[in-house]
C-alpha cells in the first residue's frame, strides 16, 4: 500500500538557519505530492504541492522537488523565521485511491530567535 | 472566502457516551471529507462523499461511527458509543471537485477526549 515516511523530528533551528525536512514516499506509479503546515492551534493548510515528476512546488520561500528516481519530496527553506514554527506534514494523493490523502507522521519544527 | 467550519472545537465526554461534530465546507465544494488524527500521528481518512453520496468509507469503523450529509452540503461524524481510543482531532476538509491532485482545504477540527 501506499505509505509516507517523514524524517523524525523534532526539528530546532536557530532564526536564519537553512531548512530541509526529508520525505520519502512508497507508492506504485505517479502520485501527487503535498507538504502540509499545521501552526499551533489551527487546522492544515497546504504549504506546496507538485503533481508530477521532476516538479518543483514552492511557497513562501519553501521548496520541494518532485524526485521520482529517488521517491523523494524533501521540503527546503534557506532562512527559516520565528513564524516557521509548525508540524510540517508530507503527503501523498493516488488517481486508484481516490483522493485520499496519505499523510506521514509530521515534523514539529521550532525556530528560535 | 470562508474556511471550513467545525464544531464544537473541544468536547470532553465519558466513555460509552455518544458524541457528534458537525462540520460546514467551503461554499461550492463538492467533495467533503473526515478525517481522524491521533497524537503524534498525520491524519488518517475515514469517509469521502462526493455530494451526498459517501463514496469512500472503507476506513470507518462502522460498528460505531456513522456519517451523513444531507443535501450534499454540512455533514456530520457521530460516534456511538464513544470508547477511550477514539481521543483524537477529529477533521473535515473539503475540495471542489475530488479530484486526486487538488488542494484539500482542512477545517480547525475537533478535538475529542473519551475519559
């Protein structure tokens, strides 16, 4: 089945530090892929997406490149802020699934000033 | 544009007690969906309806949960009754047409605690 596995978290930073959060996805075929921001005390918003290979989404100064060779989907940021601070959700959508999302486990990054 | 709405935000009941959350999408979207996310964990789909017509419900535990959207607009979880590992968030999102690489657009949800 389809699955998505996150790098363990959590994550801390210092304000300005470079960003990347791994994702790698298990999944036959070409699936869309999704990051996911949760900040405290709200519901998930998408952050980026892309849905095919070789794409590259972006957002707020976020990054993330479609990686079919590897089956990766790695979130990058080059100067994380204060208001970074959020669990970062990957995940992934299949046409034979329906539009059913397939979340991973979430990272919790903190951003220190 | 209005989100999506959830209530309540927080409900606190005593296990074998039955509970509901309702949930308002955005105006125009067709497609509605729950979803049931535990501590520490990504959310995980329980029901998709496609209108009114619940068109993915294989990942709910129908023994105790049940779903309706009536008029293909709000929906609403029911679980009865409650038991202790169903303390969860609890959310609803919606989308315009279903289809698998669009945005899915996520209400606050609902926290839930089975005590």
């Amino acid at each position: 089945g389809n699955s998505v596995t996150q790098m363990e978290g959590p994550v801390t930073l210092s304000e300005e530090a470079f960003l990347t959060i791994n994702c790698t996805y298990t999944a036959t075929g070409y699936p869309s892929l999704f990051w996911y921001v949760q900040y405290p005390g709200e519901g998930l918003q998408l952050l980026l997406k892309a849905t095919k290979a070789d794409d590259k989404g972006s957002n707020k100064g976020f990054e993330a490149t479609y990686r079919k060779e590897t089956t990766s989907f790695h979130l990058e940021k080059g100067s994380v802020q204060v208001s970074d601070s959020a669990v970062y959700f990957c995940a992934l959508s299949k046409e034979t699934s329906g539009s059913r999302l397939t979340f991973g486990e979430g990272t919790q990054l903190t951003v220190n000033p | 544009e209005a989100g999506v709405v959830q209530s309540p935000r927080y409900k606190i009941i005593e296990k074998k007690q039955p509970v509901a959350f309702w949930c308002n999408p955005i105006s125009g979207h067709n497609t509605l969906y729950w979803y049931r996310q535990n501590l520490g964990q990504g959310p995980e789909l329980l029901i998709r309806y496609e209108n009114e017509e619940a068109v993915d419900d294989s990942q709910l535990p129908k023994d105790r949960f049940s779903a309706e959207r009536l008029k293909g607009v709000d929906s609403t979880l029911k679980i009865q009754p409650a038991e202790l590992g169903d303390s969860a968030v609890y959310l609803c999102a919606s989308a315009t047409g279903g289809s698998w690489w669009e945005t899915q657009y996520f209400g606050p949800g609902t926290r839930l605690l089975v005590l």
